[in-house]
C-alpha cells in the first residue's frame, strides 16, 4: 500500500498528542496514524518534547541552569529514541496493509485501533443503516458528542455538495474517493470544516470509511478558531 498523502496537519496531531480530542476524533487519528508512519513519528516527538518539558519545568521562576537542563534533557530524548523506520517499511502493528479481494466481498482486515470498535463479528456483524441509495452506514460506540461511524459506498457514488457544521475526520480504510481537493486513498484523512464544500464521488472499486464530527469542541488551534468562530456567530 501506499503512503497516505493527506495528512491531519500539526494542530490536530498537537490536540491527538495532548489527549484533547474526544473519542470518536482520537480513534479517526490513530486510525490514520497505524497507516501513516511520516505522522507517527511526529507525534511520537510532541509526546518526548512535552513529557520532558513537563518532567522539567516548574512552575516557580527559573532557576539558574534550568533552561540548560530542559535542554540537555531534550537532547537525551532526542538520543533515547529508536531511529525512524524507513518510510517504505511497514511497522508490524500496521499490516493490515490494503484489504484483500473487493469492497463488499470477504472480511477486510481493519487498523489495530478500529478492530476493537468494531468487534469480534467483523463489519459484516455490524448494523448497518441506508444513507442515500448505495451507500450505507453504521454507528460506532464512541463517547465525547458528535457521530463516529464507519461509510461504505458503492463505485461511482456521488454525494451531494455540501459542507460541515462542526469538524468531520474521514479516514479511507478500503477503495477511495476524489473531490475537489483530490484523490483520498486508503489511508488518508479529509479534514471537513465549516470552509470546505465538497462533492465526493467514490472510486470505481467503492469506498469504505471512518468518519467522525467533532462537535462543541474548542480546538485550540488554527482549525479550531475557525470552528468556533462559526458556532459563535
Ligand atoms: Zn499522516
């Protein structure tokens, strides 16, 4: 399979990194993050950065030398951890690689973090419910607001234009979709906001997704001024 070209981006790495994201948008990240190692690695250095600065700083006024320990301590962070993987090797955590066989057909073999949503039943125990003539849904058991399903459309199936209220995370796991931002592969996650219109059309071989809104949140990033500047008004 190959790399995801769409990316979260560092605000909702930082809030993902910081446990600030509610359930169902925590599992559409580390969703993309068990199919992304360029975003593993990121968040893996805003993990070691803020535990060493939370490990070292007080809150009192700085001492003398302190600032000279916060840095010494990055830099054994920085030598503590394992070298990254080459980008072209899988992490065994993350073979579960393309799915096998045709949309639809057999039992895909779904992220680590997404296998445990679903079940032991597979996606096809789950109950699933119409959304629009080929293209079904169903509801996932996250907390935290807003809706956390997963989307499987059939090849060629358009979806009215339309925009967000709030945020909504989609993440390709089988077939893609094009809109007008681009091609989403398996992988890849479409950040919707209250700015993006789109019109996604699925693939040929059909589409199956993650999707999860994230709604009543203050992000605390620029995504997330945006969004509360529009529930605001
Ligand atoms: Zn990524």
């Amino acid at each position: 399979m190959s790399l995801p070209t769409h990316h979260p981006g560092d605000t909702l790495l930082i809030d993902y990194a910081g446990g600030g994201l509610p359930e169902g948008a925590a599992l559409a990240v580390a969703t993309h993050l068990a199919l992304c190692p360029c975003c593993r690695l990121t968040v893996t250095e805003m993990e070691a950065i803020g535990g060493a600065l939370l490990d070292e700083i007080e809150p009192e006024e700085l001492s003398p030398g302190c600032l000279e320990a916060v840095m010494a301590r990055l830099d054994r962070v920085e030598a503590a951890r394992p070298a990254p993987r080459p980008a072209s090797r899988p992490a065994a955590a993350h073979a579960a690689g393309k799915v096998p066989g045709r949309f639809g057909a057999g039992r895909p073999r779904l992220p680590e973090p997404l296998a445990r949503y679903v079940g032991a039943r597979g996606l096809e125990g789950m109950r699933w419910r119409f959304l629009q003539p080929g293209m079904s849904y169903a509801d996932l058991p996250a907390a935290g607001g807003g809706t956390t399903r997963l989307i499987r459309m059939k090849g060629g199936i358009g979806v009215p234009q339309h925009t967000h209220g709030g945020i909504e995370l989609t993440v390709v796991l089988e077939g893609g979709f094009h809109d007008e931002l681009g091609q989403f592969q398996p992988g890849d996650m479409a950040v919707g906001d209250p700015s993006v219109r789109h019109s996604p059309v699925s693939d040929p071989e059909g589409c199956l997704c993650l999707a999860a809104t994230i709604g009543g949140l203050r992000l605390t990033g620029p995504i997330g001024r945006l969004f509360n500047r529009f529930v605001n008004f």
